[in-house]
C-alpha cells in the first residue's frame, strides 16, 4: 500500500498531460469548508458537539504547507487495489472519479483514515475497510513514516490532515444513512451509520487533541 501510494505520488502530472487538472492552491481550506458544508447539510444546519469542534479546530489551522502538487486518488485503499493471484502484488489502482492535483499528505491521511489498529475505537473496527487490525500489518504512525522513508516527503504536518480526512469520512457515513431514512435506499447496512458516523466525529477530536494519531 505504501509502495503503490508513493508511485502514484511520484508521477509527473505534467508529462502525462495532467499538469492543468484540479486547483492545488487552497487544497485544504476549499476542503475543510467543503465537507463542512456538507456535515451541515446532513444534520439540517445542526452539528453534533464534537463535529462543532472539529469544525473551529479545522478553521484554526492554518494552510498546510506541501513540497508541491502531486496526483491524487482521493480515495486510496486496500480495495481500490487488483491482486496479481499468485504473487499478491499490486497491479492496478482503480475508482479514479476523484482523482485530481493537491498535496501528497491528503491521499495518504486519506489511506489511514481507513487503517485500523488492535487498540482503537469501536468505530474504527466497525468501518471494516481494510484488515490492518490483524495480527502482522503496520500501525498508522508506522505506515507513515514508511511513506516519508520512501518518498523523502516530511509527514511532520499531517495531523491537520489526518482529522480532516476522518470528518469528511464521518460525514460520508451520515449521507448514507440519511439515504436510508428518507427511504432513498433500503440497505439495511446503512441503519446503523448514523452511530458510526458520530463515533467517527469523536475519534477526529481525539486525533486532533493528539490523543491518538
């Protein structure tokens, strides 16, 4: 996952035609407000306690400086990947819809948003996106540092990020479930989002109190 993330993020987006895609500049700001916007429509202009803060926290931070523009996937996980069957090496990376330019450490606190741990939350288990909790894979902290060993980028300022990319998911969580409410879908998965996408506010606070990384 590292590995492909930093091949991805050592593409020349010029030399494939790709120099004009997106607006780097603001990345941050234009998507903290962004997903803001959206939290507030998903509670009817109302946030939750916790989403409040992290909401005044975002907005206190101030733009994360990044060592120039790279290509983005935007959504950057373990099922996003195709297997070679044999080998289990890594051969494509699918689901481009919202790939774009911006800063490097979007796409990889986007990745360990995903990343769950033996010691985490209830909420992180209950996502179940990708196995790391299992016995043999890395800890976020270390997954990040692997990228910086890689890449020689500096993931010093990536917590700003890390919360952003955790709200913006438990925003997403609480889209869905108001799909099921309004009888929009009958997924019965999407019942329970509600309580997840909550959760997942409380764990960004945590994360950007640096209780936990």
């Amino acid at each position: 996952l590292v590995d492909v993330l930093a091949r991805v993020h050592a593409v020349d987006p010029e030399a494939i035609g790709l120099g004009s895609l997106g607006r780097p500049e603001g990345f941050f700001r234009r998507q903290a407000k962004g997903w803001l916007g959206r939290a507030l429509g998903v509670t009817a202009g109302e946030l939750p306690v916790a989403a409040r803060r992290i909401a005044d926290w975002l907005d206190a931070c101030p733009e994360p400086q990044d060592r120039g523009a790279v290509l983005l996937h935007s959504d950057f996980k373990l099922d996003n990947l195709l297997l070679d069957r044999s080998t289990l090496r890594a051969t494509t990376l699918v689901d481009w819809d919202m790939g774009t330019r911006g800063p490097a450490m979007f796409d990889l606190a986007t990745l360990l948003s995903y990343w769950a741990e033996p010691g985490d939350p209830d909420c992180m288990h209950r996502l179940a996106q990708m196995p790391t909790a299992r016995p043999g894979f890395m800890t976020r902290e270390e997954a990040a540092l692997a990228y910086a060993r890689v890449t020689g980028r500096p993931v010093g300022n990536i917590r700003p990020w890390r919360v952003l990319a955790i709200f913006k998911l438990a925003v997403v969580f609480l889209q869905l479930h108001k799909r099921h409410a309004t009888g929009e879908t009958s997924d019965p998965r999407y019942e329970s989002f509600s309580s997840l996408g909550h959760d997942l506010y409380a764990f960004a606070l945590d994360v950007a109190r640096g209780r936990l990384f």
